[in-house]
C-alpha cells in the first residue's frame, strides 16, 4: 500500500521537518524545503530524503528561521542543490556559527563552499557565520 505525498504538506524525518514543494513522479525526483530541525547540537541537512512513498526528494530549500530556538551552533549541509532565494532569513534566531560543506568529493566541495559563502551572508541568511 502507498502513501500518497501531497503538495504543501509537511514530512518528519529522522526528527527534521520537510515541506513538499514538488511531488515526486516514477520518473523524477520531488523537491522539498528543510521546514524544521530537530534540536541537537550538531544538524545535517542530506541532499535527498526518502519519503513515506518511498521516493527520493531533493532538499533544495530552507525555510525563513528553520533553526530558530533550537540549540545547534554547527550546521552540516550534504545538498549542492540550495539557491540564494532558497535560504532567505534561515539563519535568523538560531545560533549557529558555523556551516560544514560535505556533498562529496574534495573538489566538489571546494566548488560548493566557493559558491555558499556568497549567499549564505547577513543580509540573505540573516547572521554571519563560518563556512569550511
């Protein structure tokens, strides 16, 4: 028996919180927005989710304040797939003070963090914090 996913909802997984924003297809993956973060010290965000259909979802956005009152201070991203628009005030209220790239390969990464220092600043995320 299938779940039916639907546009809008919201999704927990491992104690985070996903927002559908695209529904996922046999032949596409969906998209969703990294809604809410469990309170741990250290959170990671994935570049895919598995969800309760059982499909793969790319995590291509995060939500205004998603790490508000939470008491993480380091925030590991695994997706390349973030936008400026897509990260808009996510860091506002939260207290973390550094993002970790990890989407793969030294390069890859390298690349990665070349291109998140660039929009992950006060005026996009809504605090200055490290990148490595």
């Amino acid at each position: 028996k299938s779940v039916k996913i639907q546009k809008g909802k919201k999704y927990s997984v491992s104690k985070n919180h996903y927002k559908v924003t695209k529904v996922a297809t046999a032949k596409a993956n969906g998209t969703v927005t990294f809604f809410k973060a469990k309170n741990a010290k250290t959170i990671t965000i994935p570049a895919k989710v598995k969800l309760k259909d059982g499909r793969k979802y790319k995590v291509n956005r995060i939500a205004k304040k998603a790490f508000a009152g939470r008491r993480a201070t380091v925030l590991i991203l695994k997706t390349a797939y973030l936008k400026k628009a897509g990260i808009k005030g996510c860091l506002k209220a939260s207290k973390i003070k550094t993002i970790k790239i990890r989407v793969g390969s030294k390069r890859k990464n390298k690349r990665t963090k070349k291109a998140y220092k660039k929009i992950f600043t006060k005026k996009n995320a809504g605090k200055i914090v490290k990148i490595k």
